[in-house]
DNA sequence: GAATTAATTAAACGTTCGTTTTATTATTGC
DNA sequence: GCAATAATAAAACGAACGTTTAATTAATTC
C-alpha cells in the first residue's frame, strides 16, 4: 500500500515504455486500458500517471521518439558525396533494417495516429515529412542525373516507402528469412522499380554481389 | 418514442453500413461508439441491434462484404487465356481501382482486424489469402516461362501488394491525379519490379501505350 | 537518526460504454 | 378496419474506463 522494496523510478518507466509499446501494438491503443498496462508492468494504475500526465502523452511519447530514432539512424547512415544509387542503397537499408529491428513500434506510430490530438499529429507528421523528403530527393536527383528513370517522383517515393514499411505486416523473425536477406531482396526490387541502370548499380553495392547480380 | 413515420428497414440498415465505415474508417472501431453511430444515422442506439446483434458483427459484416466485393470484382476482371503480363496488368489495374474506390472500407478492413475474434479473422484471412494466392501464381508463372524475372516470388507479391494497397494512404479524389494516371504510373513502376520485357508488356498493354512504353 | 523526498497502493469519482428491457407507434395483410 | 408485425424510442443495467485523492512506506540527505 505505498512504495515497495527496490522500487526505481527510471527502471518502472522503462518497463512501462516497453510494455505499452507491446500492448498497443497488440490490441490498439483504444483497447489497451491504462489498467492492463498496469498489470502487465506489475503496479496499480495510479503508479502510471507518476511518469504519464495522462494516456494520449504516453502514447504520443512511443510515437515521438521512434520518429526521433528513425531520423537519427538515416543522419548517422546517409553516405555524404556519394551517388544517388548509393544513396539510395542506404536509405532502404536504413529504412528497412530500422523497421524490422522495431516492428511494434512502427506499428503503432503508423495505425494509431488517429489517436493523437490535432497539435500532436501535426508535430509527427512534420516529422514523418521530413524524413519522406530526403527519399524525394534521393529520387530526384538520381532523375536529374539519368540514373534512374522515373515517372513520377512524388508517387514513386511513396509506392516505395509503402512497399518496404509494409515488411513488418509479414515479416517474422528466425522465419524463412532473415533481415539481410530480404534487405538484399528489396534492395534489389527498388533498383529495378527506380529504373537504375546496372553498371552504376553494380558498382555501388555494398553486399550480397552475386545473388542480386543475377537478380538483374 | 416508437416506430417513426416512413421508417423502412433496409434503407436504416444501408444508411447504419454506411455511417459504420466512414466512422470506423475516421475514429476507429474501438473509438466509435454505438450512441455515435445511432446519432450519425439519425435513431436511437438501441435501433442498431434491430439489425446487427453486436458491434463486432456489424464491423465482421463491413469487413466480410469488403472481401466479397474484392473477389468478386477480380473474378470479373480476370482474363482468361491470357499471358502473365496481361494477367499482371488486369490484376494491378482491378487491385488500385478497387481500393481507391473504396478506401475507407479498404482502411477497416486493413486495420481493424485485431478487433475480430479469433474465428472471424480466420475467416476473413482465409479470403485475403486466397485473394493473393492469385497474385503469387501470376508472378511464378511468369517467372517459370521467363517473362518475368523475379528473386523470391513470395516476397515480391507482399511487396507489391503493400505498394499497391498504400495508394489509399495518400491518394485524394479530385488532386493532382486521376485514378486512371494512378494506375497507369503503378502498372510501370509493377512491371519494371518484376522485370517484365518490354515487348511483351507493351503487345500487351490495354491503355495509356504512349506514357507508358516512355517509361520503360 | 530525524527530516525529506521518491515511489507506490488503495479507494473512489464521474463518465461512458455495449447491451437489454419494455413500451409505443407505423405499416401491412386480410 | 382490425389483428399482426415491423420499426423504433426511452430508460435502465452493470461493467469498465481514464483519472484523482489521500495515505503509506522505502530510500535518501544531512
């Protein structure tokens, strides 16, 4: 009935961060009650609102910093004075390795965006923007250049955002595949879908030559 | 406080369909409420269970139906005696109208599965795989006769048919494009994925040949 | 070791939820 | 035009929801 032995502040918010992330991802934030998240992190629901002012921030919290990871691991993997095939190389790596790696958490920042209040949507989204930007422009360039030959740069970053976001809709991990693998694979399908000319291509890649040498 | 006058059954029970896919497609399913349902349709809540005896069979009946349609809709369109390419084109072309011209039906049935019990989303998974079954065999017996050349067969339907699918995430009626151009930049950008020859697609193109053989 | 602060429980609050029950009126069939 | 039935309203039910308040104990500070 008050504060129980080993009880620490930092250790609680963390199993409350993970635990929510998985219930929300299970059965939806409109269904997960701030009462089975308690349970699930081992306190009464009153012990919640010690680090959530309230259910949307915490939600709202999950979303804003897998958005701030996702932007931190494409500025730490962009390549700097390279092709727009290379470029383009580590921006579906980045993007799909990331995804994988936290499939729960993009699940909810990408189905419970409804959830959130106009301010807060509007402050994910810019995010999201952003980040779709530096695809656009991968894209474009690459257009400009002759590299790659697109019809439309705006739809085609989106066709191509969809198609490797939605790995995490099949994806299961120690199944059939592995990460590497359908890297390699989307990898590949994103090259032909760009209309990447081989030569440039071939030279870029980073891993996997033969297989997808062939793929070609 | 009793029937009301030119009340008629199924024209409540089209009007309480409608109203349930817009506001499941805007609000959720775990966020609508019945009250707002019944207030949307212009009756009490309790009007609602004249005609569905839960809130998840209403959301099974949308879904189910959405499934139906989607079937349906490809059975027609599938070409009969036809080469890959042109199978591959009827079905990207039938899959994009289909799902833009239902998009907010097309958003329930996607993301409100976790809603349904175990039963009713076994039966609704069984029809969206035998739906893309469908694509899988498109694609491998292209593959086996050449036409196509594509990596793991498997992966490439998922991937297209997230990319596919995605379109109702962005896609607006009345914007900058037409369904018809929609279509037409997706089937390119389809066919280079699966590394169609050219020849092949362009003999077998059904509209748009111009564009399009550019794009290649 | 006393005072302070951090972490938590237990209980309750008002609201809303899906659903049921009962009564009432409009329409239809004969 | 009268009985049967279809279509609704009004009110209520118990349960669950997000959140608040107050009390209580553990850990820390000096």
């Amino acid at each position: 009935m008050a504060r129980t032995a080993g009880s620490d502040g930092e250790k609680t918010e963390a199993t409350i961060r993970e635990a929510a992330v998985n219930l929300i991802a299970r059965f939806g934030y409109e269904a997960m009650s701030m009462r089975q998240l308690a349970a699930e992190v081992g306190v009464q629901a009153a012990a919640l609102y010690r680090y959530f002012p309230t259910k949307e921030e915490l939600l709202f919290t999950l979303m804003r910093e897998h958005m701030e990871g996702l932007t931190e691991a494409w500025e730490t993997a962009r390549p700097v004075n390279a092709d727009p095939v290379q470029r383009l190389s580590a921006y579906v790596e980045n993007h799909i390795t990331f995804h994988i790696e936290r499939r729960h958490a993009t699940h909810v920042s990408n189905m419970e965006l409804r959830s959130l209040s106009p301010e807060r949507l509007t402050q994910i989204l810019r995010m999201r923007t952003a980040y779709e930007k530096e695809l656009r422009t991968i894209l474009r360039d690459g257009a400009e250049t002759g590299t790659f030959s697109i019809d439309d740069t705006g739809l085609t970053a989106m066709a191509l955002i969809q198609m490797m976001t939605g790995v995490i809709v099949w994806f299961r991990p120690g199944e059939r595949l592995s990460i590497a693998e359908v890297t390699t694979t989307y990898l590949s399908m994103t090259m032909r879908l760009v209309g990447a000319k081989i030569d440039a291509y071939g030279a870029a890649r980073p891993f996997g030559r033969a297989k997808d040498a062939a793929a070609f």
